[in-house]
C-alpha cells in the first residue's frame, strides 16, 4: 500500500539524494578527505573540500532522540506519529518517521535501520526512507 506525503523540496545539492532514493539507495556526500555529510551542500563542514562524491552508507544506526506528533501539519500525515533523528554508523545524522515500535519501546541508542517506504507525492510515485527497529540478530 502506497501512503500519501508532502512533496519533496528539491534544491541544487539534494537532488542527487533523492534520486539515490527513487533507486533504493542510501548514499550521502563524502569529501575527498573521507568525511560524510548530511545534509548536501557545496563545502565539507569539517576540512572545507569542495570535492565530494556520492557515496553508499549502511543504513544502520542508533537513535539519538525522538520525538511523536501529536499535531498535524500535513493533511497526508494525521497524528499521532513517530520521528527519530539517528546517528549513522557513517556519522551523520538523519531525520525520519519511526514504524515497527511503541512509543513506550524506544529508548536513546536503540539499534535502527532505514527501510525504504513507497509514497505519493503530489501524485507521482517516489520513495522515501523510514526508520525501523534493529532486528536483535543484527
């Protein structure tokens, strides 16, 4: 089942991201000196490189805060709803909604990893990533 969202806002620098997406891939910008970034952008915030490539990360990380929704802000996103921003393994940290778990079964620096979701957006069919629990055998 397919759900509904709001339209992505693509600018100059996340494109590349999302069109990673629409092909199931998480891949984030890494400098030439080998830091990753998120979000995109033209420099390395941490050793200032203009040079950056488009690199695959594992998708797997621990969750640093969260927060559930309890207002709407999107008419495609009735509340109540979970985000969790997580740090990935690679470093950076992501923003996404939270499925799979309780509200009363989160904790900070639970194990999670991305599952890839198809949506609706402004009619057109495009992917997005949510966060999901860490199996234990993981």
């Amino acid at each position: 089942m397919t759900a509904s969202r709001p339209d992505a806002i693509l600018g100059v620098f996340d494109r590349p991201f999302w069109e990673f997406l629409e092909q199931r891939e998480l891949r984030l910008q890494r400098c030439d000196q080998g830091h990753f970034r998120f979000p995109p952008g033209p420099v390395c915030p941490s050793c200032g490189s203009v040079e950056s490539s488009w690199e695959p990360v594992s998708g797997k990380g621990k969750m640093v805060t969260w927060t559930e929704f309890h207002r709407q802000y999107f008419p495609q996103m009735p509340p109540p709803y979970i985000v969790v921003c997580a740090q990935l393994e690679e470093g950076p940290l992501l923003v996404a909604d939270f499925v799979g778990a309780q509200v009363a079964d989160l904790s900070i620096g639970m194990g999670v990893r991305l599952n890839f979701h198809d949506v609706t957006m402004n009619e057109n069919d495009r992917v997005i990533y949510q966060w999901i629990p860490t199996p234990s055998t993981e």
